[in-house]
C-alpha cells in the first residue's frame, strides 16, 4: 500500500494510542492527509502545543456520536481508524447509557458514514473484555465488533470494507494500572485485587504497528489478534514498589481473573499465523475467509488466554518494560 496518497481520519485520535499512531504515521508513512477527530478541544490543543503539528495533520472537532458530522469528515478519507470509545470499566458501568451511546451506536454512525463517504477500509479497535464479557464495556465492544463485521454484508457492493483488531492491556495508557502503582509506592502499600490474577500485555508502538499492518493485509470480516505475552499482575506490583506491601483488596465487580482473547467457540472458525490468530467470520460473508489457505486450523477445545498463554514476562522484562514510563511519571511529580 502507498501510504503517501491515502487520506487517513481516526476516531479518538487524542488518545493514548491516538497520539502514537499519529506519531508512527506521520514519521514513517508520510499520508496525503492525517484527520485527528475527537470531541474535546483542549486535548487536541494540548497535542498541537506538544509538537503535533504538521503541514499534513488536520484538527476535527466532533463526536461520534454525530452522525452528519462524520459524514462531513469523512468526506475523501480512503482509511478510517476507529479507536474513540468510553473504556474505563467503573464509569461504564455507572453510566451504562453513555456507553451504549458512544462505543456501539457510534461505532454504527461509523460503519453508515463510511459507507456513504466510500471509505476503502475501516478498522476498529477492540479488546479482550469483548471475549466472553463479564462488564458493560466488554459487552458494548462485543456488540461494535459484531458490528463493524457484519457490516460488510451492507458493502458487499462497493470497495467499502470493515476489520477490527483485538489485542490486551496497553502499558501506560491512560487508566492503566502501571501509574496507579508508581502512585501507591510513595505510601508503602500498593493494592491488588487478586495475587492469582493474570493480564495480556502490549506495547503502545507495538499496538500501532499491529494496526497499521492489519490496514495493509485486511480483506474485510476479520477480527485480528496479536500473538502478545502474559504479565502476572503481582510480578509487576512486586517491580514497580519492591518495598511496598501489597494488599490484596478483592476482584472488583466487572473484573476478571483471566482475560481471553479468542474464545473456544471462535477457534472454530480461526487461523493461526506466525504472530497473530485471525478469527474468520462465521457468517457467510463474500469475503475474510482466505487466510484458511494460508494459516493453519486450531485444535478442539483451542482458547486464547492469558493464563494459559505460552509466553510470558520475566521480572526483567517487566522491569525494562515499565522504565520509560516510571521517567515521564518522576519528571512530570517534579
């Protein structure tokens, strides 16, 4: 794929993973247009007076949620990024509406401008909360998944297509537990809700360069997952506060022991690749269907967990993991 004349727009683009894909693009792709769309002006202000300012960059300030402004933003986009979503699994489940509203009805104002506009491809950002859903957000992206592939059957007639990618925790994202720990070390004791508890771990340049790989090599109807490794959560309590005590608090509600990223019903319909899985459509859609040929099936009984993974981080590599981010934290305490 040319980059270089491709219109890119994404949703959510103020986001932590907003940021850097627009970093990565920029740096190493050199698009036509990159559109940054998301409804809060000062962070798009906070990320122009940060260096995000390049001839080719564009600001749009709009929600999701507003269906003839998406339309008008996507006017001569060829590819759509679409990461905007309410993720934070407490605030979801005390405003169930307002999870509703943005993470699946506006996931379906995507898929419709898209199509009107004559986006190429559109791939949406999901996670393992939507594997076997246990909490409100997990359930909401569940349903924008199934959205954005089945929506394919609306654009079997035009060169519209809809992906999703699927992949764990980002480190040092907004609301991860990483600097919630680097907080909690400066009183002695950092808080666990479960010392068996385990957790698909990604990095935030590794999650872009996914992204971007899987807008290059989709077809339309797949759900990608990355080959990523497990972290066990009281691993990295231990390296981020090695003098703190750790106080085992209780698994909260929505929360689960173990995430999973490919359910045992899906493995049916599955192919494994070197690096990643693909899980094909079930439906009988006109396309998605042709990496049977190229990767091979799972076995009966197949699930993609993160206690049952087979690669895992070390403390040293927990520790070289998280040195970045304990430097911006320290920097920005001063």
């Amino acid at each position: 794929m040319d980059w270089r004349n491709k219109n890119i727009l994404i949703t959510g683009g103020t986001g932590s993973f907003g940021k850097k894909f627009v970093e990565v693009i920029l740096r190493d792709y050199h698009p036509k247009r990159l559109i940054v769309y998301s409804r809060d002006e000062l962070k798009q202000h906070e990320m122009r007076m940060s260096g995000f300012d390049h001839p080719n960059l564009r600001y749009f300030i709009g929600d999701v949620r507003d269906l003839p402004r998406l339309r008008r933003a996507f006017n001569g986009v060829d590819i759509v990024v679409h990461a905007a979503a309410l993720k934070q699994v407490p605030a979801c489940e005390y405003n169930p509406m307002e999870a509703v509203k943005t993470n699946i009805l506006g996931s379906s104002n995507v898929v419709d401008a898209a199509l009107d506009a004559g986006v190429e491809k559109v791939l949406a950002l999901s996670t393992d909360k939507a594997v076997n859903p246990v909490n409100l957000y997990g359930a909401t992206k569940l349903a924008a998944e199934k959205l954005m592939v089945q929506s394919n059957a609306y654009a079997g007639g035009t060169n519209t297509r809809y992906s999703c990618v699927r992949y764990g925790n980002v480190v040092g994202s907004r609301g991860s537990v990483v600097p919630l720990f680097i907080k909690q070390r400066q009183s002695g004791e950092v808080t666990l809700t479960d010392d068996r508890m385990t957790r698909f771990w990604i990095s935030l340049d590794q999650g872009v360069q996914f992204v971007i790989r899987c807008i290059e090599e989709m077809h339309g109807g797949e759900v990608f997952v990355p080959k990523i490794p497990s972290m066990k959560m009281v691993d990295l309590a231990r390296v981020v506060a090695p003098e703190a005590k750790i106080r085992i608090i209780g698994i909260r509600p929505g929360e689960k022991l173990h995430e999973v990223l490919i359910s045992e019903d899906e493995a049916r319909t599955t192919v494994e690749l070197a690096d990643m899985f693909i899980v094909q459509p079930a439906a009988a859609l006109w396309f998605g269907h042709h990496w049977s040929d190229i990767g091979k099936p799972l076995p009966d009984g197949f699930h993609y967990a993160s206690d049952n993974n087979t690669e895992w981080l070390t403390v040293e590599e927990i520790r070289e993991i998280i040195a970045p981010f304990e430097a911006t934290l320290d920097k920005e305490s001063l």
